[in-house]
C-alpha cells in the first residue's frame, strides 16, 4: 500500500490468474527487456538498433554460432529441469552453482586418474562422477534442512563458495600441471576423457543430446508420472500432500539429490567437453543464471528448453558485443538482470492488481 495523498493504491489479490497471461507473460519480459536494452545501449552511446542486431541477432547468422547457442544452452537446460523440480514442490535450491562445481571436480579426479589410459573411453566413468559429486553437494543442504530444520536456500547458496574455495585448493595444490609454467590448473585431459564432437566442424557435443534427453524425461515425469503429480501437490498445497500421505522428507532429499546430480552432470559435460581441464574460471554462474531459465520456462522441461536457450543467446550476444562495440563484459548479467526483473514484475500482476482507493468514494 503507498500512501501519501488522501487517496492511495492498494494491491489486491486476483481471484482467478489468467492463464493465457502466465504462459505469455515471459514473451512479454523479453519484449520490454529489449526495449530497455536499447535505451541503455543508447546512454552508453551506441546505436540502439545496430547494438540489439549485434548482441540477439548476429549470433544466430552463422553455422558456429548456432552451434555454439546449443552448447552454451545445454548446461543451462541441464541444471533449471533440476531447479524446476524442486521449486515446484517449494525446495529452494539456490545452490546449483556449487553443486555444478562439484560435479566438475568429481570428474576430473576421474579424468586425472585415468591419464594415461587410452584403450576405452574415460569420460564414460566421469559421468556417474559427476552426477555423485553433484548429488553430494545437494545432500548436504538436504540433510540439514530435514535434521535441522536449516534453511536450504541459505545452506546451498554458502555451499557454493566451499566448493568455489576446494576447486581453488586443487588447481594450485594436488593438481595443478606440472608443465604448466606456474598457472593454477590441471593438466588438459587426454582424448578419452573428452565428450566426442557429435556434428563436424562444431563444439557440439553429446552433453548437447543428453540435456535435450533430459528434457524428455523432465516432461514424462511431470506430466504422466505419480512422482510429478506429488511434487505438484506438494508444491501447492502442503497441507493435503500430508493427508495424502505424501513424504516431504523424501520428495526433499529426491528434489535436492536431482537437482544436484543433473547440475554436476552440467559441470561434467563443462569440463569434458568445451573446456577439457580443471581451472578456476569453472565458476561460470551458469548455476544462478539457470534460475532465471526454470522461471523464464514457467517451471516446465519444455519451457526450460526454450528459456535456456534464450539465456545462452545473452551470453554469447555478450562477448559479441564486447567485441564489436567496446561494451563492458557486464552487459550480460545487467540483460539477464533486467530480464529476471521483468518476468518477476510481470508475474506479480498475473497474482495481483493495483486498485486505487479514494476515501469517500468506491475503490477504483
């Protein structure tokens, strides 16, 4: 409520959302998300039209840079089908970033191990280790909130810097390379530890597939599973999940351990695929920009999809931009910003709306 006049505006709950506007509502964010884009690139002095073609179209016009949108996209989808999961059953994990850290490093012990071998494919080993390193990372914040009854979204999030500070104890300790004239980092992988290229001439990769493959079974277990029908209710009415009989303890610890183990998935397929070593640029923030992708995809797998894709676009109009125009490298987060702000902005008026009260007369 604002008040200040005798008259004041009240915020007032809908009785019935629109559902027309809760799947539009994203498309609208993106809209307006450009608009203000053009009138910041416009402050920065630069041409608004030329800098939005630069960062959201340019990318797409060539064969690499299609390519590139679905690897940079897959880690993305990978770790918000996770998220999407469990926010729809109201557990908070904030913490995927750590938990793709994780997944990353479980892999690479793997990959490091195994040096020398050649004869079968390493990276086949590294993806159970990444999914347990993920998986682990998620059963901490699990375990607390259920022994503790501590706060996962406090939990997890903290966990990420743990996880930021044991990558950074490895690259300069164990295991940095030897032959690496000094910089903190593992040795490169060999080429069995390496996610082979699906598409000639591109970085796609299989992670590619396997987060398109996760997107399918996101949907079947949503859609057509009892699984996805308890997390539902779990989610919107907690009160009848209990006298249904439903767990919340364990659909807890299974939102947490999914969400952990796809996110470590994602920080596998990272380091087997697009960077092929351990180094302490890992920390890419795609755990927290793929919040903004499970929301931005309405907390569907096939949302997630399009959401995800979306998100990856901004990163590589980013350095495109950066580039070509001379922009800062934070012109990606302050889009992905304004795009959160926006869909956050907008879902509030699919919930709410402003009425405007004047004392003496009917509320308008």
């Amino acid at each position: 409520m604002v008040r200040g006049w005798p008259m004041h505006l009240e915020i007032v709950a809908r009785g019935e959302r629109s559902k027309l506007w809760t799947y539009l509502s994203p498309v609208l964010a993106i809209v307006l998300t450009l608009v203000t884009a053009a009138i910041l690139f416009l402050l920065l002095g630069k041409d608004p039209m030329t800098a939005l073609k630069v960062m959201w179209l340019d990318p797409l016009l060539t064969k690499r840079g299609f390519a590139e949108l679905f690897v940079k996209g897959a880690p993305l989808v990978l770790i918000a089908v996770g998220l999407a999961l469990g926010f729809r059953a109201n557990v908070w994990n904030i913490g995927a970033e750590g938990q793709f850290i994780m997944g990353a490093i479980f892999a690479s012990g793997v990959a490091l191990a195994f040096h020398d071998v050649t004869a079968w494919p390493v990276w086949l080993a590294m993806i159970p280790a990444g999914i347990l390193g993920g998986a682990f990372w998620g059963a901490i914040p699990a375990f607390l909130k259920l022994r503790f009854n501590a706060n996962e979204i406090l939990t997890s999030l903290m966990l990420t810097y743990v996880a930021t500070l044991i990558l950074l104890y490895l690259v300069v300790g164990p295991w940095k390379d030897p032959e690496g004239y000094g910089f903190p980092q593992s040795r490169m992988f060999g080429d069995s530890a390496n996610s082979p290229r699906v598409i000639p001439g591109t970085r796609i990769h299989v992670g590619v597939f396997a987060a398109l493959a996760v997107v399918g079974i996101g949907w079947f277990v949503l859609s057509k599973s009892l699984l996805g029908f308890k997390l539902k209710v779990l989610g919107h009415a907690p009160r009848a999940a209990a006298y249904a009989g439903f767990s919340t303890g364990q659909l807890t610890w299974l939102s947490l351990l999914v969400g952990g183990g796809l996110a470590g998935l994602a920080g596998m397929f990272e380091v087997a695929g697009p960077i092929g070593q351990l180094t302490p640029a890992l920390p890419t923030g795609y755990g927290f920009t793929a919040i903004i992708v499970a929301f931005l995809g309405r907390l569907h797998p096939v949302g997630v999809l399009f959401g995800g894709l979306v998100l990856a676009l901004s990163y590589l109009g980013g350095e495109k931009a950066q580039i070509l125009l001379g922009l800062p490298a934070a012109v990606t987060k302050i889009n992905q910003g304004i795009l959160l702000f926006y869909l956050l902005a907008c879902d509030l008026f699919i919930r709410y709306r402003l009425r405007l009260v004047v004392p003496g007369r009917k509320a308008a």
